[in-house]
C-alpha cells in the first residue's frame, strides 16, 4: 500500500530504469497504473538526483498537457526514498505489441494512430513540452478505440534546466532525430521526426535504421535514407517526408496533419510529394519481403510505461557520434552489480548502458576457474568446449563469451544481459564498468552489502577477495535474502567480480530460490570456466 491509498495489485510491464504495477486506488475504487523507480536504488547519489529528477520532471511535462490523446499523471508520491508516479490505467497493448501479434499495421489504421499522436504532441509543444522518445512503445491502443501518448521521463520543459549532463542525450536510438544523435539542439520537428520512424516501423514491421549494435543504428540515423516503404500504400510518402534529415525539410505539424488525414481516408497526400527526395533504390529493397535477409535481433530497450513494449535500443549514448575503437560495449561507464529491487524482485544486477558496437566475435582469451578462493586452482586453464548439457554462448550484443545450461535462453531485461529458463526464477546476468568508481572489486562488494542490508533480510555467506583470470583484483559474494514480489521466497545468490587487464570491471552473477542451489551453484562454476570478456579489435 503506497501513501496508505494505493494497493499494488500486479507488475504488468518492466523496463532498465523501474517497473509499471497495475494497482487500486482505495479511495476513489479505480484501477491505476503505478510507475516504480527501481534503477536508482542503488547507484551513487549523483546518478540518483538524476534519475528522480526526470521521474520528477515526466509529472510534471504531462501534467501541463490537457488532450485526451496523453496518458494522465495522477499523483506523484515519495515511497521507500524514491518517486512514484501514478497514472491512468490503459486497458490495451502498446503499438509495438500490437504490431507484433498482427504481422504489421495496416496503413490507414497507422495513419489514424499517427493523427492521435499528433494530435497529443501539437499539445504538448503548445505548452513548451517537447516528449523526446516517441516511439512505438510508448504508444498505448486502448480497447475502446483511443490512442495514447504515454512516458515523458525525458521530455524537455521549456524554462526548465537542463537534467541530461553534458555531452549526453537519452533515447531509443533508432527512433532519435538525426539532430539529436549528432548533438543538436531538438525542437518539435524532431517528435515529428521520431513519429515518421514510429509508422514507419508499424506499417513495415520493422524500424528503418535498427542495425546490428547501436552505434550502426546511430550512424544509419545520421547517415542513410530509409529502406523504401512497400507496405504503406498512401501513408508512405507522409513518412518519407517526415523522415527528412534535415529539419527544416519536414512538413509543419499543420501539415503533417492534413496529410495523415487524407491517409487514413485512404488518399494519397499530393502535398507530401513536395518532401519526398529522388533516389536510387537497391534490388535488396525491390526483392519481395519473403526474400529479405531477416532483420538483427533488437537490442535492449528501457521502457517505462503500462504496458511495456519488446526489447528494442535505447540508453544513454554520447554525441555526436563516437568512432568504434575497441568493441564498443564499454564505450561509457556503466553501473555494475547494483541491487534490483530486492523488495520487487531481480536480485543483485548491473546496469548496462551500451552505446558502441557489439564486439560479437568473442575473444579467445585463455580462460580460468574460480571456485571462491577455496579449491587452490585458481587460475588454472579450462578446456575450450563447454561440458555435456551446456551450450558456449557469445553474446550477440555484447560479445562476451559463457558456458550456458542447454534450455537457458537470452532475456532482455531493461539495459541488462540475463540467460535464464524460466523468465527470472533462476538467471545468469552479466555487468560492465569500463571506469569503476571503487579501487578494488573488494570495495565495490562491501559498499553494496552494507546497502543490501538495510533492503531485505540480508545475510552473508561469504565475502573475499580472490583471484580470477589470473586477477589478484578479484572479489566472490555469497549471500541469501528473501525476495517478496517477482519470485518471492528465499534465495541465494553468488557474484564474482573482477578488474581485466583494460580496466574494466566485469560482474558474473546468479540467483536462485534456496530450494535448488545446489545445483545452481555447480551451474556458476562451469559459467565461470566459459568466461572470455569481449574481444578487442584490432
């Protein structure tokens, strides 16, 4: 029960940064959408201030839109030292679960769902509010016919100061303006711009510049035209105009308007030609779509809306566009072997915030055995092939390299990398922090036990430095708790970290309940007999 009013009844969607509860409002008896922060419980202070001030910041930027197209904020509250926000409930799927479960969407219904969403971002740009992640998740089809605008976590307020830190922008990458990816300065054209691919991706079931990593996804934003629409019929020219690169070549959102309307009522929009560039087309793009190669798998997408959408790119990424240097996984800090709310679940986990390439080649680095400080084998030589019933596994995104339990698949969850089979109950996840904050993993470890805690009913089991991959700067945690919300029950958990030669801080964790450690424990030996960090190009 939060602010003894409101009864959280179920966790309906999740996402990198918290977790979307249907719950009741005891008071005025009605369904709510309750949005959770989870991300910053346990990051540093400064990073925390961030991340309550944009929770802060979403209140307040939909609070000022009055239109029945944008998601209703009721109540923002302070619970457990960090903001909730509770907002009207939407009984339906987002546009990207729509359509996914339909194949695509048909162009004069994506056409009316593009009206509603302008009309609720000519709205919000009335009152000085720009949304700045218009994409298909956070597009919300209730049942009754209504279309709506929802998360505003990283809207700019006209007069407001500036939250996003210098040098960085947030998004879904392969829905930002070309603008915002090279570090200009948005204004309403670049919602205009996130709607076009938004259509785009509905209509063509796939998102026009999603490459395999995101610094391709960056760079074909920036750079390259979108493959040609052969499903819109007369939708298609109004998204290529809206997908021009330069803003001041995009259609008004008057414009944009008139267009979508003729659109829907299945005419095409003379007026949008006027946008539409002349180019080459490839035979890939003439060839039927039976015929294309199949599309990248998306990459990991923070998503913090009712419901939440399929795993698709986003994060925090640098601008203008960095050169590929070494993998890219690392390009920026990343928090590691945080705590996921132990109170709604996930255990300990590590936040990863990728903005380069995927570096999916993994390394063949000579790999070695850690068995918590005890066996005396330590950095002994494993055998390159993984042993019966486990698969070696190279990340697709992130290019490290595993053994994994045959069965265990690879689960997005938010900015994380999880291998799990059975959604969470029992997971592997891995963490990166190419600049660590502490001096040794030791330090690390011991700042986030005393943080865990005071969360749960914490009890250690072990905590050592050790050594791992030849790595004196090592450390193994070992330890129970008793999660109360996902997979509630006893459990038990063990980490180990440690600092490669580059630098950069590595975290291997796994969890299950009590009921089955044993065999999950003999699981985490052979995950760390398989561990190669991601190869460094040459």
């Amino acid at each position: 029960m939060l602010a003894g009013r409101y009864r959280l009844v179920e966790p309906i969607g999740r996402g990198g940064m918290g977790k979307v509860w249907r719950a009741h409002d005891e008071l005025l008896h009605r369904t709510v959408a309750v949005k959770e922060l989870t991300a910053g419980l346990y990051v540093t202070q400064a990073d925390r201030d961030v991340m309550h001030a944009r929770t802060q910041k979403e209140a307040r930027a939909a609070a000022r839109i009055q239109h029945p197209a944008v998601v209703t904020v009721h109540d923002v509250l302070e619970h457990d030292d960090r903001p909730w926000i509770v907002m009207e409930y939407i009984d339906g799927p987002s546009l990207a679960d729509a359509a996914k479960a339909a194949g695509r969407i048909e162009p004069r219904e994506a056409a009316r769902i593009g009206l509603h969403v302008l009309g609720a971002l000519r709205a919000a740009h009335a009152v000085g509010v720009l949304h700045r992640d218009v994409k298909p998740g956070n597009v919300l089809l209730a049942k009754d016919g209504r279309v709506l605008l929802t998360d505003f976590g990283i809207a700019a307020i006209e007069g407001d100061s500036s939250i996003t830190r210098t040098g960085e922008i947030v998004g879904s990458i392969d829905y930002l303006a070309p603008e915002r990816v090279t570090g200009g300065i948005p204004d309403p054209s670049s919602d205009l711009w996130s709607l076009g691919a938004t259509l785009y991706t509905a209509v063509e079931a796939r998102s026009p510049f999603r490459r395999t990593s995101p610094i391709s996804s960056m760079q074909a934003v920036v750079n390259d035209e979108p493959p040609a629409l052969r499903q819109a019929g007369a939708l298609g020219p109004v998204i290529t105009a809206l997908l021009r690169k330069d803003p001041t070549e995009r259609p008004s959102a008057e414009e944009a308007e008139r267009m979508l309307l003729e659109a829907m009522e299945g005419r095409e929009p003379k007026a949008a030609h006027a946008y539409v560039p002349t180019r080459a087309v490839t035979s890939e793009e003439l060839a039927p779509a039976q015929e294309r190669p199949e599309e990248p798998a998306p990459h990991e997408e923070v998503a913090q809306t009712a419901p939440l959408p399929e795993p698709a790119v986003s994060g925090t990424v640098a601008a203008p566009v960095p050169a590929d240097r070494d993998g890219g996984w690392l390009k920026r800090a990343a928090v590691v072997a945080l705590v996921a709310a132990l109170l709604g679940g996930g255990g300990v986990f590590g936040i990863l915030k990728f903005t380069g390439d995927s570096g999916a080649d993994g390394g063949q680095d000579r790999v070695t055995s850690s068995t918590g400080g005890q066996s005396g084998d330590e950095g002994k030589p494993q055998a390159a092939a993984p042993p019966a019933g486990y698969t070696k596994v190279v990340d697709p995104l992130a290019g490290f390299t595993l053994f994994v339990p045959e069965g265990w698949t690879r689960k997005a969850n938010g900015d994380q990398i999880d291998y799990t089979p059975d959604d969470g109950k029992h997971f592997i996840r891995i963490a990166a922090d190419s600049t660590p904050d502490y001096g040794t993993p030791l330090e690390h470890l011991t700042d986030l036990e005393k943080q865990v805690a005071k969360r749960t009913d914490y009890r250690k089991v072990r905590l050592n430095q050790n050594t791992f991959r030849d790595s004196t700067r090592a450390a193994l945690w070992d330890f129970t708790y008793t999660e109360k919300q996902t997979h509630p029950g006893p459990r038990r958990a063990k980490e180990q970290m440690y600092v490669a030669p580059d630098g950069t801080e590595y975290a291997i964790y796994i969890s299950s309940p009590v009921a089955s450690w044993a065999t999950t424990e003999q699981q985490f030996d052979v995950v760390l007999s398989g561990w190669e960090p991601p190869a460094k190009k040459s």
